[in-house]
C-alpha cells in the first residue's frame, strides 16, 4: 500500500483558519470511513484529533474539524492558536485484500 | 481511559532482535486491536501491526517476514519482536490501541527510541 499524501507545511495566523489535505486513492481514503487525524508536538506521541472522517474524540475542540471529497481527506483548523503549532498526520484504512493501514507523511503547521 | 506504557532495550547491534514491551492499564484486552507504530528520526508514521485478544495478527508487509507480534492476556501486556535489525530500523516506537471498527488509533504509549548501531 501507498502512504497518502499530505503538503509538507502549512501555516496561518492566530485566528486564521487552515486546512491540511490528505490524498489517497479509491482504496484508502475513498473507499472507508476510516480516515483518523493525529497531532504531534515535538517529543511526543501523537494525539488522536478526528476519527471517522468527521468525529472528534471528547476533549479536542470544535475548532478541528475534518471533512472529505472523493479520494481528499481534508483536516480544518479555525481560530488558530500558538498551541495548534505541530506536525498533522492521517491514516487510512487500505486494507482491499489484505488488513493494511497507511499514514500520510505529514504536515508541519506552523502558526505565524 | 486506557494507559499504555511501554518498556525495552533501547541500543541494539546490526542482527540483533528488537524487542519491547506494553502494559495495559485501565482496558479490556476484548476491546481494541493492540498495536504498534514507529517514527524514524524527522520523518512520518509507519504501521506495524497489531494483535487481538485471542492472538490473531496483522503485518504490514514490508516488515512481515521479520515482525513478531504477541498477548500475553495474564500480565495485561502485549510485546513487539522485529529481528535482524539494521540501521534502517532505528525509530522511536509506539504501542497503541486501535479501534476494531473503523481504524483509529486513539490511546498511545509514551514511545521508546530504539537505536541500532554497531
């Protein structure tokens, strides 16, 4: 399987919005409803910030939002903060034949 | 909530086999996939693999003919083997819970950098 593909950075400031896309294929990112967002601060693990294309775990602010378009799964910050600065990772599931996951390679955010 | 925190050697030599462990706090061994996840130093997120409550396993196929993945459901932990390691294997590596539905990977360990080096 393919790691999908995300813009290596983004940026915006304070109280702007950005979006961040994720590009896969008809059997990744268009095919389930299982494309998950991660947020990841220097020197930690990732946090989990959308699951199921478009639901937010308890905790995480309605600021982040994801949405997708065909095969674009797309992740919206709104109001931007100094703490939204970190890396944005997503993950499809890829599995046709077999169980696959895949991530993308990321997206530094960086909040002007 | 689930905590995961996760342990293991963290200097290994060029042919030797990498192996970590993760303990579960606060779960049910029923409730999710166990997985693990590593990130290569400045770079994304690869999948490993995962295990179920009753040991059945998912490889990612890059690194199946080396990947042991097992449960061991009396110590609530489950561990992670990769042999013949190279330089290439060095990564921070995470445990994690993944969702048995729809894919998410929604509880982490802390991660441990693995180093391998002669």
């Amino acid at each position: 399987q393919s790691a999908l593909t995300q813009p290596p950075s983004a940026s915006g400031s304070p109280g702007q919005s950005v979006t961040i896309s994720c590009t896969g294929s008809y059997t990744d990112v268009g095919a389930y409803n299982s494309v998950s967002w991660y947020q990841q601060h220097p020197g930690k693990a990732p946090k989990l910030m959308i699951f199921e294309v478009t639901k937010r775990p308890s905790g995480v602010p309605d600021r982040f939002s994801g949405s997708r378009s065909g095969n674009t799964a797309s992740l919206t910050v709104s109001g931007l903060q100094a703490d939204d600065e970190a890396d944005y990772y997503c993950s499809s599931y890829a599995g046709s034949n077999n169980f696959a996951l895949v991530f993308g390679g990321g997206t530094k955010l960086t909040v002007l | 909530q689930v905590q995961l925190q996760q342990w293991g050697a963290g200097l290994l030599k060029p042919s030797e086999t990498l192996s970590l462990t993760c303990a579960i706090y606060g779960g049910s061994f029923i409730d999710y996939y166990w997985s693990w996840i590593r990130q290569s130093p400045g770079k994304g997120l690869d999948w490993i693999g995962q295990i179920n409550h009753s040991g059945s396993t998912n490889y990612n196929p890059s690194l199946k003919s080396r990947v042991i993945i097992a449960v061991d459901s009396s110590k609530n932990q489950f561990s992670l083997k990769l042999t013949s390691v190279t330089a290439a294997d060095t990564a921070i590596y995470y445990c994690a819970t993944l969702d048995k539905r729809h894919y998410y990977f929604d509880f982490w360990g802390q991660g441990t950098l693995v180093t391998v080096s002669s």
